[in-house]
C-alpha cells in the first residue's frame, strides 16, 4: 500500500504541506488529485493557484461557498462531504493517481460529516501506487494511528493581519 500522511494541529501550513506535495507530484510527470472537503469557494488561493502553477493539477471541492458551522453543520454540508468521499472512491479506481490529498478530511470526520470508519474504509482501498494525504485540524485518533507520518502543526506566533492578508479564516 501506498503510504499515509497526516498533517493536523493548530497551526497554519497544512493544506499548503498537501498542495506543496501535490505541485512536487506534478512537477515529476506524475499525477495528483486534491479533494477538498467543506470548502466550495474558488476564491481561496491555492485553488486560484493552480491554474497558474499547474494547470493539470485536479483540484475538486465539496463544500459550500461559505465555511461549515462546526458546532451545527448541516444536512447539505453533510451530503457534500459524502459526495466527497465517493468521488475520492472513483478517483481511486478509475485514475490511480500517484498522490490523492484529502484536504480537511480530519476536521469533516471529527464533527461528524463523514463517519470514521467509512473513511479508513476508503485508505483499506488505496493501492500501493497512490500516497494520501490527510489534513485538517482535529484529527480523530483513528486517522492518526492509522497514518504512516503524522505531523502536528502548532502556531507558536502569528499575527492576525497574516490570516487576513492571505485570505485565511482562522
């Protein structure tokens, strides 16, 4: 089987360590898919950065265009993200890439849009031709005994005006 990467934490930089990844993939001849979870806006940057980068980097987004309630998501978030999951299933079945990178999976198992053991069913799944990638804050224990690499990415200083200047909501 192909390895599994984890990033989660508090910290910034995990959706950019999976896109960094994804733009080596590519940059080799190789292919990557992003599935990206509860995020549906194509104003983000690395989504608008992609066509400028790497036009053939597949980047797909199951989400809304503004961001999931994490206390109270709704049924639709919830459809999304298992949307997501069985578009990840066919990815893997009908493109074999060499990277998939499912971005904010962690944080859509953790508040229960997707269950735990349908996504460790789907890294039973992944052939040894693919490595996956997990990020998001919040990763459930399961994801994170189940992973090869696992690192935690914790925000020791960062001002505000940063979040805001990037276009991040923190």
């Amino acid at each position: 089987m192909g390895l599994i990467f984890l990033y989660t934490g508090s910290g910034g930089g995990k959706t950019t360590n999976a896109f960094g990844l994804a733009l080596r993939c590519v940059g080799h001849g190789l292919n990557a898919v992003i599935i990206q979870f509860m995020k549906g806006s194509k104003e983000i940057g690395e989504y608008k950065a992609k066509d400028r980068l790497a036009p053939e980097l597949e980047v797909y987004q199951f989400g809304g265009e503004s961001w999931v309630d994490l206390q109270n998501p709704s049924q639709e978030d919830k459809r999304s993200a298992e949307e997501g999951l069985a578009f990840a299933r066919r990815v893997l079945k009908e493109k074999r890439p060499s990277l998939l990178v499912l971005d904010e999976i962690n944080l859509a198992a953790q508040i229960g849009l997707l269950k735990i053991e349908d996504v460790l069913g789907l890294l039973n799944e992944v052939g040894e031709e693919t490595d996956v990638v997990l990020t998001g804050r919040h990763a459930p224990p399961e994801l994170v005994d189940r992973a090869d690499v696992v690192d935690f990415i914790v925000e020791v200083k960062a001002p505000k005006q940063l979040y805001t200047k990037l276009g991040i909501t923190h």
